[in-house]
C-alpha cells in the first residue's frame, strides 16, 4: 500500500528511527513524535492512516493518546511495550489498541503487522478515517464542527454528547459497553458513574430520534449495552 501515512510515537530515538528506515523503505511515508501531545497533534494535523504507539512517553503517556485517538477515529493502532503484563492490561481495557508488539522486537515483524493491520483497515472502512462528515441515514455528524444535523436541522447537543455520538458513529453495528462508553469519553483513570452513560444517550435520543422510545439509531441491547444502528 505505497503513500499510506504512518505515525510513530516513540520517544526513544534509536527505536523510532529505525522503524522509519524499515518503513520507508517500504514506501510508506513516515511521521515521528516523540511525546504523547505531540502525537494528538500530528494527528489531528497529517491524518496518518495507521499509529504505531509506544506506552511509555514524555507528557501523555501511551494509553492516554490511545484513547484520544480511538475516539475521534478507528485507525489501526498497534502498542510498543517494554513488558508484556502491560499489554495484557491494556488490550484488557479496552482502550482499543488493534495489535501489540512486546520490545525488543525485530523491524521485519513490525512491519507484517502493519501492513496485516491496513489490509483489515482498508477491507472494513474504506473512508471514515479521513472523513469530516459521517452520514447514517437522515443524521449528519461534522467532526470537526462538532455539529448535528438531523433531517437537515441543525441540533445543539453539548460536547460529551456529541463525543458519545461521534463514537457510536465510528462504530456502527457493534455492541458498546457503558464502561467503554465510560472510558473513550470520560477518560481512563476516571472513576464514575455509569448512569451517566445513560442519561447522555437519553439526552441524545431525544434529540435525534423522531420517536426517542423506539430508537432508530442508538439502540439498547438488553444487559450488554448499546448498537448503533449504521444501516447494514
Ligand atoms: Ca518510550
């Protein structure tokens, strides 16, 4: 997949550089941060379309811009980490890391799995990752305006709302957890209460749903969750 736009986050220079070496000469085009808001940054401005994430970093560490990232797009992500115990934490989190890579590792075996990762990107969403707007049906969602528009009618939600939005969107037909809900919106480490999660999505049903007690959209899953439902 020659151009795909890669953003590594590695604050070790030696690791880092090496990797740019081995994918670049794999034609693919590399960016480099090397701390955590850095790494928020250079995506949001460059739109790489895979991230290879260290967790351990200056500023915002790994699990941090992990979870900022995993809430404003679905690109593969895959963890460097120094230990294996911690990736088994993080996978367990949810933060929604795609594939891991347990240091010291070999280039070669990074780079399978980069490209294994974009396959499976590239087959499941060929255009939300870059997209601005998301379309499910009658319901428009601006990223980057933050704005709502439901049969062509603007609709004010207030920023967690639209976030809680924003990630049912970029998730449509899977089932979500109110604790994963919890976690890419509120934040790792916070501790909450999960009814939050519920008066939100009854806030946002009655906002977008033409009946909000029989959703077209954000649908309940009885004892597991919530679906949004994407049309499929
Ligand atoms: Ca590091």
């Amino acid at each position: 997949m020659p151009f795909d736009k890669i953003l590594i986050v590695e604050d070790e220079k030696e690791i880092a550089e090496l990797l740019q070496d081995y994918l670049e000469e794999e034609q693919f085009e590399v960016i480099v941060a090397s701390d955590g808001q850095e790494a928020v940054r250079l995506f949001r401005e460059y739109r790489p379309q895979l991230m290879i994430l260290d967790i351990m970093l200056p500023q915002l560490n790994g699990m941090e811009v992990c979870r900022t990232i995993r809430s404003e797009s679905p690109i593969p992500i895959i963890m460097l980490s120094a230990k294996s115990s911690d990736v088994d934490k993080i996978l367990g989190l949810g933060l929604g890391a795609d594939d891991y890579v347990v240091k010291p590792f070999s280039p070669g075996e990074v780079i399978a799995r980069v490209k294994a990762q974009l396959r499976r990107a590239n087959q499941l969403s060929p255009s939300t990752e870059t997209a601005d707007i998301i379309h499910y049906k009658d319901l428009e969602l601006h990223l980057k305006a933050y704005e709502v528009k439901v049969r062509n009618q603007a609709v004010h939600c207030s920023a967690k709302e639209f976030e809680v939005l924003r990630f049912f969107a970029l998730h449509p037909n899977q089932v979500l957890t109110r604790e994963q809900i919890f976690q890419h919106v509120w934040g790792f480490g916070e501790r909450g209460d999960l009814n939050t999660v519920t008066v939100h999505i009854q806030k946002i049903r009655e906002k977008i749903e033409v009946s909000p007690a029989n959703p077209a959209f954000i649908k309940t899953v009885w004892g597991v969750g919530y679906k949004f439902d994407g049309g499929l």
